[in-house]
C-alpha cells in the first residue's frame, strides 16, 4: 500500500480542494487547481459521532475531532470490527419489509 495520495491543490497557496477546479481562496486572480502528489496524512485524537451520510451505494460515519472541531466521514466498512462484539441491553427490534426483502429495525420507545 502506497503512502502517497494524488490530491488536488492551489500551485499560488497550497490550499488543497478535490470538490473543485478553482482554488475558493486565491481570487483574483483565479487559480486553476493542479494535480500533485503528497504523503498520507494520519491525525490521532479522541472523536465523537455527529451524523452519517447513507447513499444507495456507501454509508459513512462523520466524526468530530472533540479539540479542533475537524470533520472526517469514515467509510461504515470501517466501524464493523471496532463494534463485533459490543452488547446492547434493552433494544426491542420489531420486522419491517423493505422492496422484496425483510429487515429489522430498532424500535425507540424511550422518550
């Protein structure tokens, strides 16, 4: 597994955006973004889970670094090992069907 990443990046101030063929800071006068390659970053800290984000075809977690409010959306592929295992006490699931197939869902009954 490579330790470079292709990113997207402003050649005038660095700032790298892969949403966008511009660079949103430097504006006059524009910058047309440029492919380059640099390392991996890796960032550690404590996180919690404000949302998610489901399409038909991926599921993501959005963490939140507690200390510097940063934003990561983590593959749910990710979180299956990390939660093999955890018990939850007290769920009452009821079956629902969903298109052809049956399902489960988690019945909050607790207000």
């Amino acid at each position: 597994m490579s330790n470079m990443i292709k990113i997207f990046a402003c050649p005038n101030c660095g700032i790298e955006d892969n949403e966008s063929t511009y660079c949103p800071k430097c504006t006059n006068p524009r910058h047309y973004l440029k492919e380059r390659l640099r390392l991996k970053k890796i960032v550690e800290g404590d996180y919690i889970i404000i949302g998610y984000v489901g399409t038909a075809t991926n599921a993501e977690i959005i963490l939140q670094d507690i200390e510097t409010q940063e934003e990561f959306n983590i593959s749910l592929n990710q979180f299956f090992p990390m939660i093999k295992g955890l018990k939850f006490e007290d769920l009452k699931l009821r079956e629902r069907k969903q298109g052809q197939k049956y399902s489960w869902e988690i019945v909050n009954d607790k207000k």
